[in-house]
C-alpha cells in the first residue's frame, strides 16, 4: 500500500533557507517541493538547468526573472511556468510575510 503525504505538511513559518524536498524521482522526471521565505536568487547567479521544468505556485507569491528579453513573471497561488532547458532564470523575489509553496517537475533527458 501507498504511503499518504500531504504537501503542506512540516512547512515552518519561516526559515533562514529554501527548503527542498524531492517527492518522486526517476530517470526521466523529478517532483519537488520547494518552501520559499523570502530567498531570492544572487545578483549575478542564472538558473541553466539540463531539464525542463514546470513550476507551479501553490501557496505565497513570487517572480521569476528571464535572461532572454529580461523578461519577469509575477507568480501567486495556482500560477505555472514551463521553463525549457538551458533557458536561464533566477528567483527575483518571494513572499516574506508566508510562505511560498513551489511544486516543481523536471522531466525530459537531461541534454
């Protein structure tokens, strides 16, 4: 028999860190939760990632920064992104008043 989780369990109010947590995981694809408190990306630190990714809001709020077109996406509960491989981004900004709650799938071979 299956093990129930919930993906809103053992979240802290706050945390000095991102929090991740792989939830499933195989060769072709990886689910996380990812916990947010106000972390953002450095300055000069891109995101170039071997998979794709598609990024989902559950809970909190964000922005993604794009290096293509400088472009920026404000994220809240029940926003997605597909984020293609080897298309750089950064986290520019996440609620620090509550958590942000990520689920993000990394599928595809890495290239």
């Amino acid at each position: 028999m299956s093990t129930l989780r919930n993906l809103f369990a053992e979240i802290p109010d706050s945390s000095p860190q991102e929090l991740f947590a792989t939830l499933i995981e195989n060769p072709d694809v990886r689910i996380e939760r990812i916990v947010s408190h106000g972390q953002v990306s450095d300055p000069d630190f891109w995101y170039d990632q071997d998979q794709h990714e598609w990024v989902l809001v559950l809970k909190g709020s964000a922005k993604l920064r794009f290096a293509e077109g400088d472009q920026i996406v404000e994220l809240g509960p029940g926003d997605f992104v597909e984020i293609p491989a080897h298309q750089k981004h950064r986290v520019e900004w996440t609620a620090s008043d509550e958590p942000t709650v990520w689920l993000a799938v990394y599928y595809g071979k890495p290239s």
